[in-house]
C-alpha cells in the first residue's frame, strides 16, 4: 500500500488567476447559501502572486499552500485557515482576519497595514508527513534554515501598524523587526514572543502575558503596559522617551534662525553663517521636514524615526550613528552623505538617489561616495535606488529590496544579503559581491 504523501513546498500545483476567481465565485455562494455553492478548499497549492480582488473568503482552507506575494488587501477572511501557510511579502493591508488561524505561518515581510486579527491563532504549528521509513516527520517549511526550524508563527519585518491584535495566542511568535506602532494587542498570550528590533511606538500590552518576552532594541515610546504580566521582559538597548534625544528646544535659536545661518553657510562655502547641527535631537515631531534645506547638515545620533522625507535633499550630510526606522525616504536626494552605522529598518528608499558627488575635473577629479557602513537596514526597500559606487561594507540588507537597483562598484565587503530581492540589479564591477554572506533572491 502506498503512503500518503503530503505536498511538500517545492511540489504545489500551480493556481492560475482564473481559476482562483471561480473558486471565489463558488465559495461566496456557498456563504449565501446559493445552489451550487463550494467552500473553497485551497490547500496545498501556490497562490503565489495571484490577486484575491478583496472578496470574502471567511472559511476558507488555504492550509499549508504558498501565498508570496499575493493581494489579499481588502478582504475579509474571517475564521479562514493559514495553518502553516508561506505568505511572505503578501499585501494583507486592511483585510479582516477575525478568528483565522495563522499557526505556524510565514508572514515576513507582509504589510498588514490596518488589518484586524482580533483573536487570531498566532501559536505554533507544523504539517507532519511520512517519513522514509513510514514514520510521521516534520516536513521542512519553504525559506527555512536549517538553524530556525521551531515552526512558529513569523512576521519578521511586517508592517502591522494600527492592526487588531487583540486577543491573540501568539506565544513563541517572532515579530523582530517588525512595525506594531499603534497596535491594540491587548488580552493576548505573548509569552516568549520575539519583538526584538521591533517598532513598539504606542502599542497597547494592557492585560497581555508578556512573561520572557524579548523587547530588546526595541522602540518603546508611548507603549502601554498596564495589568500585563512582565516576568523575565528583556529590554535591553531598547528605546524609551528617556533615550529619544534632546528636543529642540535644548538648541541655543529657533529651528528658523538655525536654518538661515545653515543657508548662509552653505552659499558662502563657509565664510559666513554657522552649519546645522542637530546631533542626538529628536526629531520626530518636526513637521514638513523634508522640505527644509538640509544639504550638508551635521546630525550624528539624530532621531529622525518615522519621519516623511519623501524628495528630501541632503546631500553631503553626516548623518552617522542616526535612527531613520520607518522613514519614507521615496526618491530623496542623499548623494555624498554619511551613514555610518545608522538604522533603516522597513524604510522606504524607493527610487532614491545614492550615487557619489563629482568634485574637481582631469586628475583632481574626486568622488565623495555615500557610505553606509556598518549599518543596519534589514527589509529596507531599495527598488530603483541609485546605489553606484555606494560603500555598503557590513551593511545588514537581510530581507531587502533591491531590485532594478543599481549597485555598479558598489562596495558589498561584508554585507548581509540573506533573503535580499536582487531581481533585475546592476552589479556591474560591485566589490566582492561574491563573498558576501548571501542568499539573495535572483
């Protein structure tokens, strides 16, 4: 007699656009009732990339199957089964996940931008399958390595940013490097789970078992925490209102004043004026920040967390040892600055301007190239960015996004690349781009 095999994730069939619409079609008759109506029963197949067109797919069966990529945003899958679904990268903004079961799930990477979870299943769980000899063994999940092998549920890198979590069973879960800032989480079992790196900006613990949860590097300003059980927290280079920075309030003149004279300095090449130096100030709260004029600022230990500067212009800056996690930093002008082990994590770099600037002709010709060394910028996206001969040397990119990037001699000495979308990148003349630690996807 022959065992049963279970779909392993290199073997799914593969589900075409048409007929994942008529399975909608089916399932949302089934839901009202009509004749000729079929829960959709998805397991076991890749979804991968397909568009779910924001239909309510509540009860739906998607257990174990592949959903990279795919647009799920919108709908409404309410008490549906993720058990141990692939669903990295997947656009699930603003959809309803009431009561789903996300056991043993893969979500790094996802947006889930104002989706509700509100008692979702976030606990461990694996698919077991026949083994060589006909014993039941744990078939190994697709992206995983051979040292991360627990099966619980993983949102590293996910955006969850005003999402429902209340609720939730999620213990031994790994939210590191994800963005939670202003999520309701309250009432939920969390013991164990990994919020490392994460960003923890007014999140709701109340009530929630935090017993040895890791918050260590974490933002934790606003975090609400009454009645939560704290045993065994670890919090360490976490960062509270105490660590934000100064405001700018400590500065001698007003932001204004400051800014002329940084204008004056500039267009005198140093004659006149004084330069901006905004060091270890936060700022999170200055508004429309991306249009002053920033070129050549000094700001080493600047907060710049969460801010808009999308088109800014700040060329030249040193800007070393500053936090610019959550920044949309869309098409910014960032030539010739430094950025010596700063944090971008889930930054937005689409399209940016990254190259060096050209000073002096013939053989005096110099390049002052943008150096982001020692960085960490885990799930960053680069998409389109103009990296050329950018110094990138032990930069943590895990996770990133750089594809149509343009990396020509770009320095990569070092770097971390594991799980980096490189598809289409220019890597002309890029230094040992082939020592780097990489699993980058092609």
């Amino acid at each position: 007699m022959s065992k049963k095999h279970t779909p392993g994730p290199d073997d799914l069939k593969k589900v075409t656009q048409s007929e994942l619409d008529y399975a909608i079609e089916l399932h949302e008759f089934y839901l009202l009732g009509k004749k000729g109506g079929a829960r959709a029963n998805l397991k076991f197949v890749d979804l991968s990339n397909l568009n779910f067109k924001k239909a309510d797919l509540s009860q739906a069966d998607f257990t174990g199957s592949k959903m990279n990529g795919a647009n799920l945003s919108g709908g409404k899958f309410i008490g549906a089964c993720f058990f141990a679904c692939d669903m990295r990268t997947a656009n699930l903004e603003r959809a309803i996940f009431k009561r789903a079961d996300f056991r043993g799930a893969q979500v790094s990477g996802a947006n889930l931008t104002g989706a509700d979870l509100d008692q979702a299943d976030l606990r461990e769980g694996r698919i077991m399958e026949s083994g060589e000899h006909g014993q039941l063994v744990s078939r190994k999940r697709s992206g995983d390595t051979e040292e991360r092998q627990s099966w619980g549920t993983i949102f590293t890198g996910a955006k969850l940013s005003d999402t429902n979590l209340s609720g939730v069973k999620a213990s031994a879960a790994d939210f590191s490097d994800a963005d939670l800032s202003g999520v309701i989480i309250n009432d939920a079992e969390l013991e164990g789970v990994n919020f490392e790196g994460a960003n923890l900006t007014d999140t709701d613990f109340s009530g929630s078992n935090m017993k040895n949860a890791n918050l260590q590097n974490s933002v934790l300003t606003g975090i609400n925490m009454d009645g939560a059980i704290q045993d065994g927290i670890k919090r360490e280079g976490s960062l509270d209102e105490e660590n934000m920075g100064e405001t700018l309030e400590y500065l001698s003149e007003n932001l204004g004043e400051l800014l002329d004279s940084h204008k004056l300095w500039v267009s005198t090449a140093g004659r006149d004026g004084d330069q901006l130096d905004l060091s270890g100030i936060d700022m999170r709260d200055v508004l429309n920040l991306r249009k002053y004029p920033l070129i050549a600022i000094k700001a080493v230990g600047g907060n710049f967390l969460r801010q808009d500067l999308r088109e800014v212009n700040m060329q030249s800056a040193l800007l070393d040892r500053s936090d610019f996690r959550d920044c949309n930093m869309e098409k910014a002008d960032l030539r010739g600055s430094s950025f010596k082990n700063c944090f971008f994590s889930r930054a937005n770099m689409s399209g940016s301007v990254l190259s060096p600037l050209e000073f002096g002709k013939g053989e005096s010709k110099r390049l002052k190239r943008v150096d982001f060394s020692g960085s960490q910028m885990r799930y960053v996206n680069l998409r389109g960015a103009d990296l050329r001969d950018c110094i990138l040397s032990n930069v943590d990119l895990s996770n990133a996004i750089l594809a149509e990037a343009n990396l020509s001699r770009a320095d990569l000495t070092g770097a971390i690349l594991d799980g980096a979308n490189l598809t289409d990148a220019i890597l002309e003349d890029a230094v040992k781009v082939g020592n780097a630690t990489a699993r980058a996807r092609q």
